[in-house]
C-alpha cells in the first residue's frame, strides 16, 4: 500500500509545475503573489522568460532544479516565473518593469516595488549568490538607489552602483558620467576605470572612449595592451557596423571619423569590415580579394583567424578555382602556424572542391588520426573521406 502511495505521489510531483528539489513557484495571480509575501513576510523572486530564450532554458534545466537553489530560495522567497511575450498579464507585466532583455531576474517586494535586478544566466551558485544580494539591505540595488538620491558620492561606491547598474542592464550614463567627470585625469588612468569605461562607453564619440584614445600608451602600461587594442577595434567595428545601416554615406563619414581618431586601430577594422560588406551572397571574387588583402596584412599570423576565412570558401557553393584557391593559401599558412586537425579537415574540404582527390584523401586522413576521441568530428571527417573517395 505504501509503495502505492508513493507511486502516485511521485506522479503528481511530476505532473506539477515546481521541481521536486528545487524551487517551488506559486503559480497564483501577480495580486495573490504580492499578497502571499506581504502575509510571510518574505521578497518575490520572479524569473522573467520567453519560449526560445536559450539561457533561460539552460536555467531552467540545471539551475532552478538545483537542491540547494531549491532549499534558498523556496525558505527566502515567493517565487513566480513570466513569460514577458504572453499576451496580457505577461506584456504589461514587462512593460511595467521594463524588462530589458531576457532571462531578467527580479526581486520585489510585497508592494510591488523592486529590491534588485539581474539579467542574464546564472549557475547555481552564482544564483544563491544573487539571491543573497536581493536579501540585504545595504548591497541590493535598491540601497545604491536611495543612498545616491541622499548624495552619497563616494568613488568607491559609485563604482559598486555601476556595476550594479551593468549587472541589471540598466542606464547608468547619470552616474557614469558624473563619476568620470569629477575625476582627475591622475585617478582616470588606472586599471578600475579602465574597466568602468569599457563597460559603459557604448559610443566613439562619448568622451570617455576619447580619454582612453587620448591615452592609449598610458593604458597599455596599465592593463595588456591587447586588451587595450581589443576594445577600441571593437568600439569601431560597431560604429561602423550601425553606419553601414544608414547607407554609403554614412558609412564613408564614420570612417573618416574613427581614421581621424586613430589610424593605426583604424585602418584594421576599416580594411575587415570592407570583407564583410562584399560578402553579398552572390559574387564572391571582390569578397576573396578583400579577404586575401585583409588577412595578409594584417592576420597573417593568426592561425585562427586564417581557418575562420578558409572555412568560409569551403562552404560556398561555388567551382571558381581561383577562389578556392586563395582559401587553399590562408588554411595551409594556417597549418605552419597550429598543427591542427580542424585545419586538416578543412585543407581536405578545399582540396575537395577543388577536385584534388589524392591530396585530400591525405589532408582528411591526417585529420581523423588527429582527431583522436572527438567522436562527432570523426563521423564528419568519415563522411568526408567517403565523399572523395568517390571522386
């Protein structure tokens, strides 16, 4: 008998909303969660999601089910999950909190206020964590809000309320800018603010990304200059990235706004981005010619990126030699570099194409016996094999 009442037991477990060792979310009105929480007196959790959020998924397949997240959070919090697209209570509800992305992670209190904020993927641990912030006073989003409203300015602290701004995805150029402002050029150059500007000078022309320009050599004895060399080719890629929408006009302005700002990051990201914009899907020549120019100048030495380009040409549908060719050129400059197996697979991929059978059965073999147990590459280095052998 008993054994029987565990069977069923267990199968409405299952057949329930909540994870067995996990959280347990109410599944009542917004109204009746406020109201459960007012009544034990304990904040709201509420995991905001949409149907084909990735990261959400993976939260809700190995974190939410977790023993430990389950026994924290059910003992601190009424949770409650939202699905911000579903039509009325999960629309406003985003709307009313205005979510910024997804997964956004809230904590609310029984009124309906919010007491802090996360956006993006957490592990269990990094959940608890989390959780633990929402529950005190003084480090939850909610204290750096009212002790900045009563004039706290301390630099310390304004950098911790940046940073909790960034963490909730939320507008923090007020406090950024007044932060940076108000700093002496002495205290800017240091590896904290480097690290503050990088994470909330989203534009070229903010002068924040201006100081950094103005002080490159300065910057580079601070933190890695790659680093340094990583974020301002970033920032340009994206200005000229958005110009690119705005037409060719545009676009030749931004470029000759970031040449003005710095030639020598520039005329790489220039010279990149032109590789992008002739790859229209059609006519691949002016594509390859650009890339042989790009990659030769100034990625002749990176393996990496070398296999990235070849491996483009091995998947276009085309028979023009001369383009294979060229990708031939950049994987085996590769090979001299990294003796990689996946530089292998896609030598023979190109010697494929290019109806080198003899050479491409080695290149593909030379791969499977580098391969070693990396099952899924095996079977597709096997395919391959099949395939030139058929030649």
């Amino acid at each position: 008998m008993n054994k029987i009442f565990l069977a069923i037991l267990l199968t409405l477990l299952m057949a329930t909303g909540t994870y067995a060792s996990g959280i347990e979310f109410f599944e009542g009105t917004w109204a009746e969660t406020k109201e459960k929480a007012k009544q034990e007196n304990k904040l709201i959790f509420v995991d905001v999601y949409t149907d084909w959020c990735g990261p959400c998924k993976w939260m809700s397949t190995n974190t939410f089910p977790n023993e430990e997240v389950g026994k924290f959070y059910n003992e601190n919090f009424i949770s409650v999950r939202v699905n911000m697209e579903k039509e009325g209570d999960g629309v406003a509800f985003a709307k009313e909190y205005n979510i910024p992305a997804v997964p956004t992670l809230l904590y609310i209190d029984g009124k309906g206020e919010l007491m802090h904020q996360f956006v993006g993927k957490l592990d269990p641990m990094s959940f608890i964590s989390e959780g633990k912030v929402a529950l005190d006073p003084e480090r939850r989003l909610a204290a750096y809000e009212e002790k900045y409203k009563k004039g706290e300015r301390d630099p310390e602290f304004i950098r911790a309320y940046i940073k909790v701004l960034s963490d909730a995805s939320m507008n923090s150029n007020e406090v950024t800018d007044w932060y940076l402002f108000t700093q002496k050029e002495e205290a800017l150059l240091s590896k904290d603010n480097f690290e503050l500007i990088k994470k909330t000078a989203n534009y070229v022309s903010s002068p924040q990304f201006q100081f950094v320009i103005n002080h490159y050599d300065s910057y580079k004895k601070l933190v890695k200059a790659e680093e340094v060399d990583n974020y301002i080719g970033l920032m340009f890629k994206v200005a000229l990235k958005l110009a690119a929408l705005q037409g060719d006009e545009a676009y030749q302005q931004k470029i000759n706004e970031i040449r003005a700002m710095s030639n020598t990051h520039a005329e790489k990201v220039i010279a990149e981005e032109g590789v992008d914009k002739s790859f229209n899907g059609e006519h691949y020549s002016d594509y390859v010619t650009k890339a042989n120019e790009y990659l030769r100048t100034y990625e002749w030495d990176n393996a990496a990126s070398l296999h990235n380009y070849a491996t483009v040409v091995s998947q276009l549908e085309i028979t023009d030699k001369k383009i294979i060719e060229a990708g031939i050129s950049w994987i085996e400059r590769a090979m001299e570099l990294d003796n990689s197996y996946t530089y292998h697979y896609t030598h023979a991929c190109l010697l494929y194409k290019v109806g080198k059978g003899k050479e491409a059965l080695k290149a593909a073999n030379t791969a499977l016996e580098m391969a070693g147990n990396e099952e899924e590459d095996r079977e597709k280095i096997v395919l391959l094999i099949q395939k030139i052998k058929e030649l």
